[in-house]
C-alpha cells in the first residue's frame, strides 16, 4: 500500500514544496514468500570458510589458519580481495579431493571437501591404510561426532542459503550496527537489485549474518529518506542529515538518485542462526585433526599436527634452488 507521511520540511530548511512525501510501505506477512535463492551454496560455503580463517575468531591456531589461506606467491589474505579460487571448485576439485595433495590454497579445498560431506552426508574421503606405514588413526573414534555435526550444521546452512533473496556488502561500522540491531534501516538506490525485495525476504550480509525485510519504504531521494526515518535508525552515530547524505553519495552519484529513487529498508535480525555461527561450530567441532584428515593428511609418529603442505611454488622454488649451482 502507499501512504503520505507528512514531514515538516521548512523545520529541516528544505523547501517547501517537497513537505508531502510518497512513501510505499509493506508490512511483514505471516510466512515469508518464496525467494529465488542468490547463493550459490558452494561459493558461500568457500567464501564465508574464508572470512572465518581471516577473523581469527575460530578456535584454531592463526598460523594454520594462515597456512589454509596461502597460496602461491604469499599469503592469499594479503594478496587478494576477492573470492578467487572458484575455478578450482569446477575443474581441479574433483580430482584432489578424495585422493592426492590438494593444490592451494587449501581453504578452497576443504570447503569442497565438507560441501560433499554435507551433501552426501557422510565422510568424502576414503583413508584407506598404506602398507608399510603405522599411522596414528584415533581420528576415526571422532569420526560419528563430527559426522553429527558436519550433517545437522551443514543442512541448516544449506537451507539458509536457498532462502536468500539477495546477497549485500556492507562496509564497516555499518556492518557492525546492522548485526547488533543500532541500524533498522538500510538506504539503497531502487536499483532491480532491490526493486524485486519484499517483506519476509532474507537478507545475506557480508556472507555471514542474515537480516529479514520487515518493510519497505520508497523516496525520491536520500535525503528525504532520513529525514523521514531518522539519523538513528539509518546512520547511527552521524551527526547530521548533511553529513548523511555524502555518506550516501560516496555509493550513488545524483543521476543515479534522480534515475532510481531511493529505497529505506527497514530489517530485523531473524530467528535462524547466522551462517558464520553454524560454519565456526562445525569448523571448531573438527579441530586440526578434523580438517588435517579432510584434506587427506595422514599422521605418524613424529607428525607435526599443526604443519601443512607448503604452496607448490615454493617446492618448486627449493627444487630450481638445487639445480642452480650459482644459488
């Protein structure tokens, strides 16, 4: 439905002319509509296991977690801004993760590797025994536990991630208030990217967290969008509604405003768990030995656990180095 809010412009030292705005809004349903899902759910899964690795936040050491990020040429963190590896995922992946040295950057391959677990629901790899080597196999006693895990966690990711209507970037601190709930409202450009979302529809922000649509709100421009909804509630923390609009305009040019219009989403934070909380259980539950033994690392006496294979340009490198006599 489509209602007037009447705004006091001439308090806000706008115009008068612009003190009757247009605003269509749209309550929340009883049951959220169906959405054509935005994820791929292999990508998600290898983008969120690499922000997770990057945040330091799971309980593994940061070393292996560095170790699972590196690539050739240095650390992948450092290195890249974005998603890459995706063309391992369709040509390469389904030859190294069930048997062989998984290339780098490792992460991209235990992604895979728990994506199949997931999906078949039981462990991918086949570990069978190498004559002539004593292995340490008391991984296999955990095997039931993480399966538990892997399977219940991985299912209700996989869900999640079918019910995604659009995927968002958020820069920080937005981010930030957008997840503990300071920020309800989220400005955007009607672009067709937004002009499709409704209210019920599940939001993915920054791969990791979720916000629902509870209403939609359409204006002319940003800044009759805070003037209507509030600093507050739009941009916490700005000081005034001047300094707001530049903050939007760093995103949306004027002709862009003009040609769109302007879009207040205002979101609340659901009640399905986030991805990143379900990937750190399953993630914490394998530990070192979990994802040692996905990516098919076998252990014996004198094995350093925390140890992974060195990127391949750098056997590479030590092997160039024995054949150069001027090294």
């Amino acid at each position: 439905m489509v209602v007037e809010v009447e705004v006091d412009m001439e308090q806000q030292g706008v115009s008068p002319k612009a003190s009757t705005t247009m605003v269509e809004v749209v309550a929340v349903p009883d049951s959220p509509p169906h959405a054509t899902p935005a994820c791929d759910p292999l990508q998600c899964l290898t983008s969120l296991c690499r922000s997770l690795l990057l945040s330091g936040s799971l309980n593994l050491p940061s070393h292996f977690c560095q170790g699972l990020l590196q690539q050739s040429g240095g650390d992948y963190a450092a290195n890249t801004g974005g998603d890459v590896g995706f063309s391992l995922l369709s040509n390469e992946i389904e030859d190294t993760i069930i048997e062989g040295m998984p290339v780098d950057p490792l992460y991209v391959h235990l992604a895979a590797a728990l994506y199949r677990w997931i999906c078949t629901r039981r462990f991918p790899r086949n570990m069978a025994p190498i004559e002539g080597i004593k292995e340490d196999e008391s991984w296999k006693s955990r095997l039931d536990a993480w399966n538990e895990t892997v399977v219940t966690h991985g299912s209700a990711l996989l869900e999640l991630w079918q019910g995604i209507a659009l995927k968002l970037d958020v820069q920080e601190p937005w981010s930030s208030v957008l997840k503990d709930g300071r920020k309800s409202v989220e400005g955007r450009c009607a672009t067709d990217a937004y002009r499709s979302l409704s209210p019920g529809c599940l939001m993915l922000v920054n791969e990791s967290f979720l916000l629902q649509i509870k209403e939609v709100h359409r204006y002319p421009t940003f800044q009759i969008m805070i003037e209507t909804e509030g600093l507050l509630k739009v941009l916490p923390g700005v000081e005034s509604i001047s300094e707001g609009v530049q903050i939007y305009r760093k995103f949306y040019s004027c002709s862009k405003e003009q040609t769109y219009g302007v879009l207040g989403i205002h979101v609340v934070r659901p009640a399905q768990r986030d991805p990143a909380d379900l990937l750190s259980d399953i993630l914490n539950t394998l530990g070192i030995d979990g994802v040692r033994v996905l990516l098919g690392m076998r252990t014996t006496n004198g094995t350093l656990k925390e140890a992974l294979p060195p990127p391949k340009s750098l056997l590479a490198d030590s092997f160039s180095a024995l054949q150069n006599p001027d090294v």
